[in-house]
C-alpha cells in the first residue's frame, strides 16, 4: 500500500512526542508499505536531517515554514473565520498544492496526517484519509485552561477551546479513522466518527536509560517533552498522588524527569 505521512514538524530527531510518535509508526509501516513524506521544516538543520530516514521512504517533500506568513493567517484568519488558531497556523496553499501533486504522481492510497492542526492541508486529498490526532486538543486545552494563572493566556485558551469544539467534530467526522493514544478519549470522539486508540509507544526508548541506570537501583523515570502541558500535568500527579506513598514503602526510592524544555 502506498502511504503519505503528513506532519508540521519533522519527525527526526524525534525530541517531541508527534515526531516520535510519526518515526516509530514511519518506521514500522515502511517494513510492509511504501512510505512517502511531506513535512515541514524550519531551518537547514531539519533538511540535513532529512538523510536519516531516507531509507525508509520512497520519497521526501519538505516546505519551509513561514513564520510571518504564519502568523498573519492567525490575525486575519482569527477575524474572518472560526478555524482554530493552530490550524490557521500550519494551513498553507504551497503546502496543500504539493501535497495533491504528490498524491497524483505517487497514486497514494492513504494519507496518515499527524495532529489535527495539518487537517485543512489534506482535507480535499485523494485516497483514505487517516488522522493521528495523539490527543483530543478540546480536552487537552479544556485542562490547561484550569491550570493556566495568566488572565491574557486564560482568555486565548478559551476562544481557541470555543473554536475547537466544533472543529474537532468535524474533523473526526471528516476522516476515514482517528487515532489517539487513549482508550477513554478515543471512546469520547466515536460519537462523531471512527476513533480508535493505539497507545503511545517509542521503538526502544527506554534501553538508552535503562543502560544508564543499570548500576542503580530503585529508579521511577518519566521521558518526555516537558513543555507539554499533558506531561507537565502527568509530573505533578506523579509527584503529589503517588511518590509519596510509593517512598513510603521504599525508602531510597528516585524520581527522574527526562526530556526537553523543562518548564
């Protein structure tokens, strides 16, 4: 089967949880199917990765991101229509035509787009059209609104939840299948559409730590992008609802947050 994998943000290094998510299914799926990509990039960088994974893909397209252009879509776009901010941000004509080009010449039967911001680009494309959403961004942002202290952040969470809620219906109604990673969310969105949860998984990531901790013992680790308001709120569960219970029975016993961006 010929697939388009369709992400906003290049999938290597995979130092966020979209790209590694988009790398271990990239990778997994090229054993069996002909995998094609179109991303975009953000600097050279990005482009020079690009020969990592060159040999599990038939072919690579990468679009350069504007910012500014980006940005001007979410101020007018914001005025004139109900899109979410997000996808206003990555919804861009350049990226779309390629993208359809690419479906014609390469016959693509599936197109796997990653996150719900990249739907507009692939919406009209040819062939299956399968969503990797990893979250539900209405629930995501609905919890992050209760967290969030900044009255000026409070009031863009909230139009940008108001937008969301009907956008995300659609999306989901709009698209062969959807995944998530969590069997009680993928349960929520199969009353307006097929979703279905593959829990979250990274092709051999915790051997790199496990080697580093081998001399130790009695290590809780927790891996991720830690400027992701999911993790950040995974960590302070963690650490208030269970470690305390946990070095109650075991005395020595370590907490070790791994990942970028620490908030």
């Amino acid at each position: 089967m010929k697939i388009l994998f369709v992400t906003g943000r290049f999938p290597f290094p995979p130092l966020k949880g979209d790209q590694a998510v988009c790398l271990t299914r990239l990778k997994e799926l090229a054993s069996r199917h002909e995998i094609h990509l179109i991303s975009f990039i953000r600097s050279k960088t990005d482009s020079r990765n690009a020969v990592e994974i060159e040999p599990y893909l038939e072919s690579t397209t990468l679009v350069k991101f504007n910012v500014f252009t980006a940005i001007i879509r979410v101020l007018f776009g914001g005025i004139f229509t109900s899109l979410p901010f997000q996808v206003l941000l990555y919804t861009d004509g350049r990226f779309r035509r390629k993208l359809n080009r690419l479906c014609q010449l390469h016959h693509i039967e599936i197109v796997n787009t990653f996150l719900l911001r990249m739907f507009e680009n692939v919406k009209n494309a040819p062939g299956g059209n399968v969503l990797d959403l990893i979250d539900s961004m209405v629930l995501n942002i609905g919890r992050r609104i209760k967290r969030e202290s900044r009255l000026f952040m409070r009031i863009v969470l909230k139009e940008e939840l108001r937008r969301l809620e009907d956008y995300e219906k659609k999306v989901v109604a709009g698209s062969d299948a959807s995944i998530l990673v969590s069997h009680e969310e993928a349960e929520l969105l199969k009353a307006w559409g097929r979703a279905v949860a593959v829990p979250l998984g990274v092709e051999k990531a915790a051997r790199h730590y496990a080697r580093t901790f081998a001399e130790k013992e009695n290590i809780v680790a927790f891996s991720g992008n830690m400027s992701y308001f999911p993790n950040i709120n995974a960590v302070l569960w963690f650490v208030n609802e269970c470690l305390p219970g946990l070095r109650a029975r075991v005395s020595n016993v370590q907490f070790m947050i791994i990942g970028v961006n620490p908030a």
